[in-house]
C-alpha cells in the first residue's frame, strides 16, 4: 500500500494452482482457511494503519447505526470467535479514546472525532472490498457463499453474519 491507497493487482496477473480436475481434488479447509487468513491480514493492516484493532472497528460500524452497547455486544461476539470480553474491551478502548460515548442503556455514539475516524475506515473498508473481489463477478461470489454455506450445513456447522 502506497501513500493510503490499495493497488488492485491485473487480472492477467493470477494464475490458478491447478487445473480443473486438480482444483476439484484440493480439500476446502486449506483453501478457505488460506482465504480467511489473507483477507483478515489484509483487513487488520488496513485498520492498523488507521490506529484501529478488527474489533474495534466492529463497534465503530455498530455505534454509526445506534445500536446500545448490549445490542453491539450481542451481535458482534460471535464475529471470528472473539467473545463478549473482546467487544466489551474494544468498546471501553474507544470510549477512552474519546472516540464514541455510552450511557446505560443508551445507543452507542460517534463522538465528532469518532466519526471522522469511522468515516475513514468506512472508505479504506470499501477499497479493500474492491482489491478482494478483483477480477470476481458478484455471481461468483453469491455462488461461492451458497457452496461454503452448504458445506457448513453439510458438517453441522454453525455460521451467521448479520
């Protein structure tokens, strides 16, 4: 990343492992953990460049839509595993930052430099969308979540996102 901006690699870039035949053979927990796992790098450094932890985030997105600390908590615990003490954490770190307020039972709020911040995440969060999803059609990717959704059904997984 140079100067604050993503560069979008070329398509004619990318070449794929295998062939066909071969790419049916490769088992799905490496390719979506080695997914995961690039897309969360990539993510995280983006927000770390802007002073912000994943976690921390989340919360910024939840406060901008007036949800109340519990309300955030509620949805944002299941979020990679990370549990309730992680996004109560995050929550007390950007109220000390002075980042956004809280009051019981009140909807979280952007403080006027929490929104600006959020406000810059939100656009960072939309180039890096633009750079995952290069050279991808919006049909390939809905098909890709139904087969993955399908797979996590197929083990009795459980999977949500809001």
């Amino acid at each position: 990343m140079d100067n604050g901006t993503l560069t979008t690699p070329q398509a004619d870039e990318f070449t794929y492992s295998h062939d066909d035949a071969g790419l049916a053979a490769q088992p799905i927990g490496y390719w979506s953990r080695a997914a995961s796992d690039a897309v969360v790098t990539r993510i995280r450094g983006m927000l770390a460049e802007l002073g912000l932890a994943q976690p921390q985030w989340w919360v910024l997105h939840q406060a901008s839509t007036g949800r109340t600390r519990a309300e955030a908590v509620a949805v944002l615990q299941g979020y990679l595993a990370m549990g309730a003490p992680v996004i109560e954490d995050a929550v007390d770190e950007l109220a000390a930052r002075a980042l956004l307020t809280q009051a019981p039972s009140e909807p979280l709020e952007l403080t006027d430099t929490g929104r600006e911040l959020y406000e810059r995440a939100a656009a960072r969060q939309r180039e890096t969308r633009e750079l995952i999803h290069a050279g991808i059609t919006d049909e390939e990717y809905v098909r890709t979540l139904k087969v993955l959704q399908r797979m996590i059904h197929n083990v009795d997984g459980k999977a949500w996102h809001h």
